[in-house]
C-alpha cells in the first residue's frame, strides 16, 4: 500500500510537467519558429502554476498518507 501510495504521489506531482512540457513543444513547432525548446521559463508563470496547483496538492497528500501508513503505530 505505502509503495503504491508513493509511485501514485510521484505520478501526480510528474504529470503536469509532462503535460505542459508536451503542449510547449507542440504550441512551438505550430508557430513554425526556428531555435524554440522547452525552457525554464515555460515553467515559471501564473498558467502553469494554477493548473498544477491541484495535481501538486493531491501529490503532497498522498505522500502524506504514504508516510503516515509507513509508520508503526
């Protein structure tokens, strides 16, 4: 249960960087730009921050529980 709370938690805080890392290079090859990649700073603004704001709470949580059900009671 604690490992699979935990890969659960890893997965929740991962996919709204692969996701958005996903769009980003999409949204640049449509834009037919030359030199364009996924940088930080694609990660560092208020969109992207309020959309992984759930999915980051629901990781911090499940790690929580993770730890919580690791420990002898």
């Amino acid at each position: 249960m604690k490992i699979t709370l935990a890969i659960l938690a890893v997965l929740a805080f991962a996919a709204p960087v692969a996701v958005w890392a996903a769009l980003s290079s999409a949204m640049c090859g449509h834009a037919a730009r030359t030199g364009c990649g996924i940088e930080l700073s694609d990660f560092i603004d208020d969109e992207f921050m309020m959309i992984a704001a759930l999915p980051w709470l629901l990781a911090a949580a499940l790690g929580l529980l993770a730890w919580r059900v690791g420990q002898k009671r």
